[in-house]
C-alpha cells in the first residue's frame, strides 16, 4: 500500500474519530517521497509508517489534540504508529499545527496573503512541489485549498524571469560540448551535455507549468511530461554518446524541441527553434540567448522590471544579468531545504527586500 494510502486511512479510521470535537483539516504534504507518490517497497526501510498532518481552525484548541492523540493505537495496517522520522525521536507522526504555521516553516512566509517577487525567487521549486502535492483529507472551511491554490503556479512576469534564466543557463554551456569534444576533453564533453541535460529537464517543467521535485525523483517525474516521449531520446543520445558530433546533435536538437514549447506558450514573439552554427565555428547550438532576450524583453511587471535594471545586462549588451530563482543559481541540498537559508540569498539574486 502507498505511504499516501496508509495516511488517508490512519487519518480516517484512528485520527479522525479522536478529534471529531476539534475543528481540523488534515493531509500529507510536505517532504517525503509518499507526497510525491513516488514510494515503492524500498521506501519502507526507514522514516515510513502511517503519518498525517492536522491543521487546527483554532490554534487554542492544541492541548486538546494533543490529550485526544494520546489513544491511537500502537499499531495501524500492521505498521507502528511510533517511529522514528527524519532523524527524530520515536514518536507517533500526527503533527498538530496550523495552516499558517506549517506553511510559513516550509516558505519562510505566510502565502495567505500572496507572494511577493522575492518570495517567489526565493522559494525552490522542490519546496512548491511538495505542498501542492500530496493529498488533503479533510478541509471544512477551504482553508487548504486556499493556501495550496495560491503556490500552484508563478504569476506570468515571474515565469518569464525564470525560463529566461533558465535559458541562458543553457546558452552559457550550448557550445561547449562540441568545444571540449574537439579539443580532446571528452570526459568534459560528456559532463556538459549530462548537465545540458537536466537544465533542459528543467526548462521542460517551466514550460509545462509543473514544480519540479527533488534530484531524487527528477526523471521519474519528467518521465510524466507531455514533451518527454519526444525529448527522452534525444537526451539519451547526449548522455550516452561515443562521438562528440552526436552527443552536441542530441543537446541542440533537444534544445529545440523545449524552444518550440516556449514559443507556444505565447509570452513573448516566437523565435526559429532550429539549430544553428556557433559564430563562424564548425559547432551546432539553439543560440538560447535569443529566449533570454525576448522573454525579459516581455516583462512589464515592475517589481520585475525593476530587478532587471538592477541587474543589468552582460557584458552591455542586450543579454540580462539573470542569477533566476535560487534553485537556478544554488546547487546545495543544505541551502535548498533550509528557508532561512534560502532567504538569505537575496542579495545574490538581486532582490533588495524579502
């Protein structure tokens, strides 16, 4: 049975009746491969077991859950209901909380009142993807639905941000698997097309408007995307290649096919997605830089385009400074599991306030 599973029926049939004189909403978001529905046989081995969240209508009502949980029982589906989770004490796994205070641990902020640009750029996807998956087991006043509802996606301004420095990333590297492969370098070749590979990846979850989740379930979960019939064997070929030729042909190719779905989305002109040569080099490349341009171009958001004369452009020229989202411009689980740390990347990113 799925860990979401086993959460909706611990909920129903031993949480729910303790608290029926307590007004609540419950589910399971949050970390945890089960949210994710990703969790299989081998998940079970640690930090599994029947877990739910309880949201309280009333935070004054918190000593009465609590003396209420105190009569689950030891046992559910012939799981434990104490263990050991995430590197905590044995304990039975029913938080009690508040919507507002589990979000606010999870975003360093409240969402009920929306988000701002720095809230958005300081929020890792991973984060979006864990609280509006998952499953709600009970919501009476809609307060879940309301909070979940306003993480489901980044207004258009900051979407455009984010592909245009999720583009760039791609143009910073697009040339250099040829390059190093010429070169001799072929290792170096191999380890820009994999890491072409999952900036692609993750240009396909913008354009397809989904969170991407953590490493772990990455291709699991882009293997769900409507481009990955199309995209997944192009990225084979760049990350398995003997040639170089073919390796810099697969990355440039798929670069293409996630250039045409930007071009759909339809915010901004639709560029040619066809591959073409690397100034006067014999080497093949989108020329992703063009995407950059156009989407910042579209921007008319001012807390945006105010970020944007902030940061100014490469070099002079029309290309923008673009460090994106912290998760486009930090690689650290360390960082990108930590709010607080998260938020302190402001300054990096160009945000004045957060």
């Amino acid at each position: 049975m799925s860990g979401l599973e086993v959460a909706r029926r611990f909920y129903a049939q031993a949480v729910a009746p303790l608290l029926d004189a307590v007004p609540h909403g419950a589910g399971l978001l949050g970390p945890g491969s089960e949210v994710l529905g990703y969790d299989d046989a081998v998940s079970a081995d640690h930090d599994f077991g029947p877990r739910v969240q309880v949201f309280l209508s009333d935070p004054g009502d918190a000593e009465k859950a609590h003396a209420a949980l105190a009569g689950l029982p030891a046992e559910f589906d012939g799981l434990p209901v104490v263990f050991g989770y995430g590197g905590g004490p044995p304990a039975h796994q029913v938080r009690v909380t508040t919507a507002a205070a589990f979000f606010r641990e999870r975003l360093g902020t409240d969402p009920a009142g929306g988000l701002s640009l720095a809230d958005w750029l300081l929020t890792p996807t991973q984060v979006l993807a864990s609280l509006t998956a998952g499953a709600v087991f009970a919501d009476p006043d809609g307060t879940l639905a309301r909070y979940r509802a306003a993480l489901r996606w980044y207004p258009d301004d900051v979407w455009r941000y984010a592909l245009a420095a999720g583009w760039l990333r791609v143009a910073q590297e697009e040339a250099f698997v040829g390059r190093a492969g010429a070169s001799g370098d072929d290792l170096g070749s191999r380890l820009l097309a994999a890491r072409l590979s999952r900036e692609l990846i993750r240009l396909t979850f913008l354009v397809e408007r989904c969170w991407a989740p953590y490493p772990k379930w990455l291709g699991r979960s882009f293997a769900e995307r409507r481009l990955a019939p199309r995209l997944r064997p192009l990225l084979a070929v760049a990350t398995s290649a003997v040639r170089w030729q073919e390796r810099e042909g697969a990355v440039a190719a798929a670069a293409g096919l996630v250039a045409a779905a930007t071009n759909e989305l339809g915010l901004c002109p639709p560029l040619d997605p066809a591959p073409r040569r690397y100034f006067d080099r014999d080497l093949r490349v989108l020329g992703a830089d063009r995407f950059t341009v156009a989407l910042t171009d579209a921007i008319t958001d001012p807390p945006v385009r105010a970020l944007l004369d902030r940061l100014g452009g490469r070099r002079g020229g029309p290309v923008a400074t673009l460090p994106g989202t912290v998760d486009q411009a930090v690689d650290s689980t360390d960082v990108l599991t930590h709010p607080a740390r998260c938020r302190a990347a402001a300054p990096m990113l160009g945000l004045t306030a957060h």
